[in-house]
C-alpha cells in the first residue's frame, strides 16, 4: 500500500474492477487493518494481477480478497498459470487463500480448481437511464414515476453528500442489524469519500430534506455499488438510488453497473434485483489450499472437519481469529 504509484502502474492495459484500485484497496486495509499488496506476474506480455490481504491465524498466513468482488485479472490468457500461482503461494509460505473472483475479469486458466457460485446482478448502462428503465420490469417504472409524483429530488453537493453518509451510515447498518465484519470505519469511509473514481447520489423529499445516499467506485471497464444509507423515512428512496447512479455513470461513458447479488441464493434481496432485469452472471469463490497438511491440522486444532467447503473459508477460523 505505500508504492500507489507502482500500483496503478500495474494495473495499466489490465481491464480490472474498482475494488482492485489502490484507492479501494488501500480504504479496505484502513478498515481491516491487514497487510495489504497487489500480486503481479508477467509472462511473454501477459500481465496478471490479484490484490490480496495477508492474515496470520496461530503462525499461519492466508490470503483473502481485501473487499468486494476483484481476484484475478489479465490482460490475456496464460495457460499453467493455476500451477504457478499455486507454486509461488507455497514457495512464500501460504496455508490457503479465499479469493472473490469479479465474473468480468480474468481468465478460466487463472483459478484452478473454484468452489462455489453465486449470481451478481449487472444493469446495462450504454443506453443511459433511458434504457435501464425500459428494460426494467414495470413495477419499477410505476416505483420511479411514484417517486417523482411525491416530489422527490436528487442531491449532487458532494459535502453535503460525504457528511450526510459519515453521519447516517452507523445508525443505518444498526437498524440492518449488520456485524461488524460487514462495515466501514470512519477513516475507511473517509479514503473512499477522497477516491476521484467515487461518486456519490443523494435524495431528498418535496421539502428538500435530505433522506438517503448512494456510493459507487467506477474504472473504464464498470461500476461497482460499494454502500449506502438512509434515514428510516427514506426506505423507498432505494429504487431513485439507483437511477440517480445510472444517470451519473451513463454520463460518464461507464458500460455497466454491478448491483451485487443477494445476502443469500435466491433471497428478496436477489429477487428485488431481478426486477430490473439484469445480466446475470456467476462470481466464483476461490477456496484455494497450498499446505493440506498445515490446513488439516489448523482445522483439527479448531475442532472442524478439514474438508468441510460450506460457510467460511478458512475452516480454522470457526474458532479463532485474523491478526
């Protein structure tokens, strides 16, 4: 994290995610507080990359994806590429990784073996807001036009935007009841708010008072929807949210927006996304061993079955923690 210049470097003529930027990454190493480095391999003009996080378990190191959905990314295929990776982590003396692999980089030969599959949820943005909508199911065309029939309005100050969220982001991850693994520390928050590929939409009701934000990070290649939040008046302000991500990133020449996926497969969070009728496509979770011996081992000091795929990765962490 302290080479950013080296990093974006790196990252040049790579299509890659904005949760694989330093300015993302180095945000989620504020809020984790661990080592956090970008891998970088080339071979005959093919460049891959990966960010990765280290935590220690006991001694053992394993690697996770700092935050969101980034994993490998490649500016071309490179076949063997499995068998390297799975060297080089070995050879630095790496128990196991659990990388979140974004279904629009990177390449099959990259990952090996990949357990698991989930759906994201990617709006087409090339026809701007215009199009979003027409492609949406009509109850969200009925929810956009209710929305505006009330009154609403959009908010683009970003001061007033960035301390509307510092303020009303702990209060809203309370009322969704989210642990603490799933938010954003204040000086995390603050990195992000200073990203130049971050923006931020608010709304507000008839009166103007402002009652929810949205924050999303963009590169060339997409968007990702990082967080929002809300007073509890403005729950049915999610579906202008969007639109008002849509219209800024469609004016930026930004080709799709990945909306995430649901909490859970097949959940009302899902199913809610599903309405605007999105290109679907499979993030893959990486559940990657290089030592089974040390795993299993791990595994049988915390009293977990060393083959078990299901829940969290590493198995050993059941009982323990990440420093």
């Amino acid at each position: 994290m302290d080479e950013p210049v080296a990093w974006r470097e790196a990252l040049e003529g790579v299509p890659h995610s904005f949760y694989a930027t330093w300015d993302c990454c180095h945000a989620a190493a504020l809020n984790t507080g661990w080592p956090t480095q970008l891998y970088v391999g080339e071979r005959e003009g093919v460049r891959v990359v990966c960010p990765l996080s280290v935590r220690q378990h006991r001694g053992a190191i394993d690697w996770v994806t700092p935050t969101g959905f980034s994993g490998f990314a490649s500016n071309g295929a490179w076949p063997g590429f499995a068998d390297h990776w799975a060297a080089f982590a070995k050879g630095r003396g790496v128990v196991c990784s659990y990388l979140a692999q974004h279904p629009d980089f990177g390449d099959g030969a990259l990952e090996g073996a990949a357990a698991g599959e989930e759906a994201l949820y990617f709006l087409d943005l090339r026809q701007g807001l215009d199009g979003v909508l027409a492609q949406a199911d009509t109850t969200r065309r009925k929810d956009w036009q209710r929305w505006q029939d009330r009154g609403g309005q959009f908010v683009t100050d970003r001061d007033t935007l960035a301390a509307f969220l510092l303020a009303q982001y702990g209060p809203f991850m309370d009322r969704m009841g989210a642990g603490r693994a799933a938010r954003w520390r204040d000086d995390a928050l603050q990195a992000l708010l200073q990203c130049p590929s971050v923006g931020l939409v608010g709304t507000a009701d008839a009166q103007g008072q402002m009652l929810a934000v949205i924050l999303y990070g963009w590169t060339a290649w997409g968007a990702e929807g990082m967080l929002q939040a809300s007073l509890p008046e403005g729950r049915d302000h999610t579906i202008a949210l969007m639109l008002g991500g849509v219209r800024d990133l469609s004016a930026r020449g930004i080709p799709w927006f990945n909306l995430g996926g649901g909490v859970r497969s097949g959940d009302s969070v899902a199913a809610a996304k599903r309405r605007w009728r999105p290109r679907e496509a499979s993030f893959r979770r990486l559940k990657q061993t290089y030592d089974p011996v040390r795993y299993a081992a791990l595994c049988a000091e915390a009293g977990v079955a060393a083959d078990a795929t299901e829940g969290y990765f590493p198995a050993y962490y059941a009982t323990g923690s990440a420093r």
